[in-house]
C-alpha cells in the first residue's frame, strides 16, 4: 500500500504516528500517477449513491465544486484530496479506505474509465486503539473552509 508510506509518515498510534483513513493500492497509486501526467493534479469525490455513484470518482482537480457538505478525508499519493459527501462520511468515518483499481468500466464521469478498469473502495473497520486516536484529532476540513 501507498497511502502514508509515500510521504514518509509511519503508521499506528504512539507519538509521531499518523492513522490513515484513506489510502490507494499501488495499483491505484499506479494509475493516479499515469491520470496527473495526462490530466494534471486531480482529486477524488466519493458522494454515496446508488450504482456509480457508490464508486469514488477521479476528476481534475478544481472541475468538482466541493462544499459544506464535503469533508476532506485525507490526502493520496501525495498531494491529491480525497473528499467524501458528509452524510456518506458519517456512515465511513469509523473504517480505513482503500482505493483500489480493478478491471472494469465505471462511470463515464470519472477519469479511469477510457482505461477500461475503474476505482474501487475497500474499508476495514479502526482497531479500538485507532479510533480512539481519530477520536482525538480536529474535525476534518469540510469544502467551505479556507483553502488548504
């Protein structure tokens, strides 16, 4: 896995290490990587939903409007957010994200699809001792705020 790894951040839960709530596959990390030199810096917006709008989707960043309604849950493969609608992240915020890439079309909005394969998000459930840190921490960035 990528994730915090990529940035040089250790992981657990003691003094100087960071839980991670969303990370990507090195597959994932793979074709994020292939999407930027194609398209630029882009984001990921997981809304909720039925059929593909379950799926976390990848646009350019800065052609998604986040909002109040969005929080940021974390950041990927260095720089790119990962946001999620904040009524999907209430059903989320006790799990550890996965995105992963697996053959596929998904939908025709988001930028893997003429790839032929397309995002998918896996989730484990935070250890006790996770959440508690979680617990811990200021609340996520919501879209509104000041840019970050």
């Amino acid at each position: 896995m990528t994730g915090s790894e990529a940035d040089g951040t250790k992981r657990g839960t003691g003094p100087g290490h960071e839980v991670v709530r969303v990370e990507l596959t090195d597959a994932a990390a793979a074709l994020v990587r292939a999407l930027v030199a194609v398209h630029g810096p882009v984001m990921f917006h997981q809304s909720g939903g039925c059929c593909d709008g379950s799926a976390p989707m990848c646009y350019p960043r800065g052609e998604f409007r986040v909002g109040a309604a969005d929080v940021l849950v974390g950041l990927v493969e260095r720089d790119t957010p990962f946001w999620m609608s904040a009524d999907q992240y209430a059903h989320w915020q006790h799990t550890r994200l996965t995105v992963d890439v697996v053959p596929g079309r998904g939908s025709g909005f988001s930028l893997e699809v003429p790839e032929g394969v397309r995002f998918l998000l896996r989730s484990r459930l935070f250890t006790d001792e996770e959440y508690a840190h979680l617990a811990g921490q200021p609340p996520l960035p919501r879209g509104d705020g000041p840019p970050g």
